[in-house]
C-alpha cells in the first residue's frame, strides 16, 4: 500500500480497522469497509483501495488549550518548572501579547492541529488586565480564518478573584459578543461559594456554558470541585459545565473524594483530563524525584457516567515545554499515564465524540452520511499505534487527503527574538 496517495472522487477505503466504540457497538477492534462520495462517509462504491488492516479514527476534538500561550517558551522561560514559576512568567510575557503576537503563534499552533488531524479546539484565553481587548478580536478573526478546516471556540481565561471587579462584567459581555464560554481558574478563597454564585448568575443571564481550571494542584484541601457541583445542583443551571484538571482529588481520602464525585455526576458536569501538562508541573520540587502522575481520577468518574475528555493543554510555554498540537501524542500519553489499556475499550471516544458532544462542536464518527473528516494510520493495533509517531499519516477533510506538511519553529525567529 501506497501510503502517500489515495485517489480522487468514489472510492471504498477497504480492510480498514477501526474502533468498535465509534460505530456503538461492543469489543474492541473491527474491520470494516467505509466508501466515501462526495466528501462523505456511504457504502462502499467505486474504487476499492486495499488497506491492510490500516486503523482510520475520526478526526480529533481538541477540548481544552492555550493558543494564545502556544510557543511563548525560548523568551519566557520557566525558571524551576514549577506551577508558581510558569504563572509568574506567563504574566511578565502578557507585555509582549500584542495583537499580532497573539495571532502569529496561535495560527502556527492551529496549523499544527489541522496537520496532525484535529477538527475542533476550544481554547482558553487570557482576558485579565485588559488582555480580553486584544485578543478576543485576534481569535474572532482566526476562527473566521479557519472556518471549514478547524472550528474554533473560545472560553475567558481570569480567576475567581476577578469576580466583581470592574471589567469583570466587561469580560463577560465581550465572551457573549464573540459566542463564547465563560470560563474562570477556581481555587479555595474566602466566600468562594458566593462568587461561583455570582458567576453561575452571569453565565445563565447571557445563556453561556461555562468552563472551569479546577484544584490543579496536589493539596488534598483544596475542594473546588465539589463547590462547583454544588453550585450546579442549588441554582438548577442547565447550560453544559466543563471542569478541568481537578488534580487535588488524587490525593484526597477515598471516601471523601468518591463522594465528590458522586455529586459531580449528579449535577452533570463534564471533566476534560490534561495529563502531560499535570504530569509536567504536579509534585515537582528541586533535588526530589516525582512521586504523584497528577492525573485525575477518570476511572472512577467514568463508572459514574460523568462524561471525561482528554486535551493538549499548554504547547511549548512555561506550563509544558513541549507538546506539538497532536492529539495522537495526547492519547497515548493519556493510556500510559491513566492507565487507559487494560480498561473499556471505549476510551478512544474521549479524543474525538465524547469532547465533541461536551463542547457542542459537529458530531465526529465513523457513520454513514457523515463528512469523511478521518485519520488514516499504518497500524493494525493499539500496539502498533502508540508505539511509533505515526508521522506517515494520512488525514482527509471531506474525504480529500491533506497537505501534512508541518510549519516550521523558524518561522517564528524574528517574532521571539524581537522581545528578548
């Protein structure tokens, strides 16, 4: 098999191997014959390509990131890789966050995204110190750019601080100006309860979903997760929650956090895993090796029905140096990391529908009828999927295989270089 070129027009991707889960259906691997005409998945017609046992995936939903933090890393360097030391120089770097700034590495970081198979993002956008007036407008006009390739949402990055400060309300009307989600970092603080209140309040007022950095640290105290749902549960909110992080629970007593949990998947709220960047800064302290994965509890939340999506995060900044927009590296550093193998076997919805459905992006599947948005891998099996980059991948858009070509770190020199 030619792995570079597919044909043109109909034509039946034959002997592929795909996730039972995609198609509904129970066990693991299936093969199966998917045709595709005029852009969409049918029933197989035209040209037979034999693919030896290639495994296709729809494409991926990429629910939880930081565009406009992406490769920010050569001038704002993280000085001990610790949480404290990546908040601190995220804020000095706001200085450099011009519009055009902004625009340059978000863009590059898309068309990474879209290169390595990634049909939808929702990312974070810091909004605090007047930031929102930047950069707001810079992610309107890139989600009209990229409109057709990669849909493109956008949550308000502040903290639960900024709740009743001045611009506070000015953030929440320019997210409901550009369609977006209101988001917000919660940690323990006094009257907590009363500003999540607040801005559950703010959400339901302007019909905006909301979306949430919850306990992203290891101090077992720090319980804003389950404020969170109780919030849910007092005000009745019926617009989608979606929580991130909420590190904190792994370490907690069992009881204590099970019934949490418990709670969470009462109020239905939605929880987006950002393993490599938990990995990364979680339990780190100088001179002593790791002890805690940082990963949240998705198995537990998964018994519960509580739906639990996995995401890049940050992208060569000082919460995660590295990482490249590619959810296939998310997925199987996710299987390592949680333990996804030895499990359902419906863990791959977690890259593509479950964080589709959550974030009310266009159902991706393997169904009939539905765009051929696909991921085409020279594997046969999970093994052989997670044990190589898989950088011969073919990626089709409306059944039409994409130029892979990924962009170059060079073309950002003169940017960064500028503001050393």
């Amino acid at each position: 098999m030619d792995f570079m070129v597919l044909p043109s027009g109909a034509f039946t991707l034959k002997n592929v191997t795909v996730p039972a889960a995609i198609f509904g259906q129970r066990g693991d691997l299936i093969s199966t014959d998917i045709g595709i005409v005029d852009g969409q998945i049918s029933a197989p017609s035209g040209k037979g390509i034999e693919m030896g046992e290639a495994m296709v995936l729809p494409a991926f939903v990429d629910c939880h990131t930081h565009l406009d933090k992406g490769h920010i890393l050569p001038r704002a360097q993280n000085p001990d890789g610790t949480f404290i030391g990546a908040l601190t120089s995220v804020r000095e770097d706001h200085l450099n966050w011009t519009s055009k700034d902004v625009r340059t590495r978000a863009d590059f970081s898309i068309r990474c995204a879209y290169a390595h198979g990634t049909r939808a993002i929702r990312t974070h956008v810091d909004s605090m110190n007047g930031q929102y007036k930047r950069s707001w407008p810079v992610f309107a006009g890139l989600r009209e750019k990229w409109a057709n390739k990669v849909e493109l949402q956008m949550t308000s990055l502040i903290t639960c601080e900024s709740y009743g400060m001045p611009e506070y309300a000015e953030i929440a009307a320019t997210v409901a100006h550009f369609d977006g989600v209101l988001g917000m970092v919660s940690f323990p603080m006094p009257d907590l309860k009363k500003v999540l209140l607040g801005h559950f309040e703010t959400a339901g007022n302007l019909g905006l979903a909301l979306d949430f950095h919850t306990d992203e640290t290891m101090d077992p105290s720090s319980e804003t997760l389950r404020v969170i749902a109780e919030c849910v549960m007092e005000t009745g909110f019926c617009g989608r929650v979606l929580v991130g992080h909420c590190c904190s629970l792994s370490q907690q007593e069992e009881n204590l956090a099970m019934d949490t949990l418990d709670l969470v998947a009462k109020a239905k709220i939605d929880v987006v895993s950002l393993p490599m960047c938990n990995l990364y800064l979680q339990d780190r302290h100088a001179g002593r090796t790791p002890r805690g994965r940082g990963v949240t509890l998705v198995h537990e939340m998964k018994a519960r029905g509580i739906n639990v999506s996995f995401a890049s995060d940050n992208t060569r900044d000082p919460f995660y140096a590295y990482g490249d927009m590619d959810m296939l590296e998310v997925m199987r550093m996710a299987t390592r990391i949680a333990h996804l193998d030895h499990s359902d076997f419906d863990w791959v919805k977690s890259f593509s529908q479950t964080p589709a459905e959550v974030c009310d992006f266009p159902d991706l599947s393997l169904a009939q009828g539905t765009t051929a948005d696909l991921v085409i891998f020279n594997a046969r099996n999970w093994n052989e999927l997670y044990s190589r980059p898989q950088s011969d991948r073919i990626v089709l858009r409306n059944g039409i295989a994409i130029d892979r070509k990924l962009p170059s770190y060079s073309e950002l020199d003169t940017l960064l270089e500028a503001y050393k």
